[in-house]
C-alpha cells in the first residue's frame, strides 16, 4: 500500500513539474491497481474539428506523459529521464471526449528503460493508440545545475 | 478534370488554415515559412506552457510531435493536392538532443511517396541558429479512409477566393 501511495505521489509530482502536462490539464489517479493518467476533453486539443477528433501529436504527447510517469512511479528515486525514442500506432478515430492512459514497463535497464503507453476513451477494452517509449537515464550530476 | 491549386494558393491557406483552423493550431501560432513540392517548411517559438519536466526546461516531446505530425497531414495534403480522407497509421519519433527555450525552431516536413495508398512522410525538428537537430521523424498514413477529408476544409475553399 506505501508503495502504491509513494507511485501515485511520484505521477503527481511528474506532472507537477512538466509544464505541459499541466497545460493538457493532465491528473494521475489511481484506478484499482493501476497508475492511470487522465486528461479531460478541451477544445485546444482537437486536430480535425470537422470530426472532432483529438490531434494524433497530442495523443502521442499523452502517451508519451503517461510512459513517463509510469516510469516515475515504478523508480521513484531521484534519477530522471529523457526519450530519445517513440513508436505510435493509431488505432481508432477519437472523439471529443475524455482521455486516458497508461504505462506498462516492458524493459528497466542499466541505461535505457522501454515503457508501452496505451491510450483508451470510452473503453479501456477498445484502446485507440498504443505507444512503445524509449527513455535514457540522466544522472543527478549530469543535470543542468 | 479540376484545376488544382497552385503552390501559392495552398501556402495561402495552409497560412490561414493553422491561424484559424482550430484552437490548437491559433494555440502554437507556427508560421508556415514555405510549401513546396521537396515539402513543407515551418517556425515555431516554444512557450513556456511547452516544456518538459524542470528544471531542464527544454519542450516537451510531444509538443514537437504535435507540429511534425501536423506537417505530415499536410505535406500529404500537397503531395495529393485534393480533397482526400487520410489517416495516420503510425508515428515513429527520435529524440535527437534537448534544447533550452533559446529561440525558434524549425521544423521541415516531407512526403516521401505514396504507394497502394500508403503516404510515407519524414521531417525533422532543428534549432534555428545553429542548425542543430533536435528530432526526426517518420510517419505513415492511410489515403482513401472513410469519413471526412482532412484537407476538404481547405481546398474548397480555394476556386475562386480572391
């Protein structure tokens, strides 16, 4: 339970400090046993408004925040990390509805960590983009002081 | 037979479409430097509200991601140079370097064919002054899909404006 409480606190912390996440008006919750990353429908977020569709990069960038704080979650000590590497497929139309999604970690390495992100509205069941997310370890001392 | 647009009309309304076209794109207010058929050329100057986790202060991956993945639809767009529904089968993104909030960026964006109506598309993200890369992309994209053509907005509206 400590360690769930301590992963939730991590997501959040994450998201406290990614000025984007904030802008995407992004919240980490816990939704039974999994880190979820929600992100409410806002009319900035639409690429086609003839379907009103959410724009395929901010879904990319939704995948990609919730890799990261799935990461930050599992390894929640101070070292930090960067993408250097993201793959998405798209597999639904989007609507203009609520978004979530979350992070499954598939790799915890010495220097590089790979993270699969799935993105899902109505249904978690029916996901509509899936990502696989390449992270490089920064070490404390190497970050700009 | 239709009379296609010309590459002046399309920077036109590509210009008009990303300054009007959505909340988003008003949101990043990129300016389309140029379009032709070797692609699609943009500039962006990053906000605050763009960066990644801090105190690095270098945007946010998909922010990058967000402008790459609007200049794929267009250069397929150009490449097409019709009204035609198109969908993004995947995106395939490499983070080259970081940067600071130091200046513009520039983005560049190509189609690279299209074949058994697959649009294959690569761009790149550098920093202004130096020409550094910042990130490189790939995409594919699926023409002929069902639903409303992303560009019809657009392209409609060209015959006879102005």
């Amino acid at each position: 339970m400590d360690n769930e409480i301590e992963a939730l606190r991590a997501a959040h912390e994450l998201i406290t400090i990614t000025p984007f996440a904030k802008w995407l008006d992004a919240q980490a919750s816990d939704d039974g046993d999994e880190l979820v990353i929600r992100v409410p429908f806002n009319e900035l977020l639409i690429g086609n408004s003839r379907i009103r569709a959410i724009h395929g990069g901010i879904m990319a960038s939704i995948l990609e925040l919730a890799a990261a704080a799935t990461l930050a979650a599992y390894d929640f000590e101070a070292s930090r990390r960067k993408p250097i590497s993201m793959q998405i497929n798209y597999l639904k139309s989007t609507k203009d509805v609520e978004t979530k999604a979350k992070g499954i970690v598939r790799k915890i390495g010495r220097r590089i960590d790979t993270i699969e992100a799935i993105a899902w509205q109505a249904n978690p069941e029916k996901p509509v983009a899936i990502g696989i997310c390449d992270f490089r370890r920064t070490r404390l001392k190497d970050r700009p002081q | 037979m239709t009379n296609l647009p010309s590459e002046e009309e399309i920077i036109r309304h590509i210009q008009g479409y990303f300054s009007g076209g959505s909340e988003l794109f008003r949101h990043l207010d990129m300016e389309i430097i140029s379009v032709t058929d070797k692609g699609i050329e943009a500039r962006f100057k990053p906000a605050p509200e763009h960066a990644g986790a801090l105190p690095d202060a270098s945007p946010f991956g998909g922010i990058i991601t967000t402008i790459l993945d609007s200049l794929f639809g267009l250069a397929v767009m150009v490449e097409l140079r019709a009204p035609t529904p198109i969908a993004t089968v995947n995106l395939r993104m490499d983070f080259v370097d970081t940067v600071p909030f130091s200046g513009d960026l520039l983005f560049s964006a190509r189609c690279t064919g299209i074949d058994d109506r697959i649009a294959r598309t690569e761009g790149l993200c550098t920093v202004q002054s130096t020409g550094a890369p910042i990130a490189r992309a790939f995409a594919a994209f699926a023409v002929g899909t069902k639903g409303p053509a992303f560009n019809a907005a657009m392209l409609e509206e060209i015959p006879g404006d102005g």
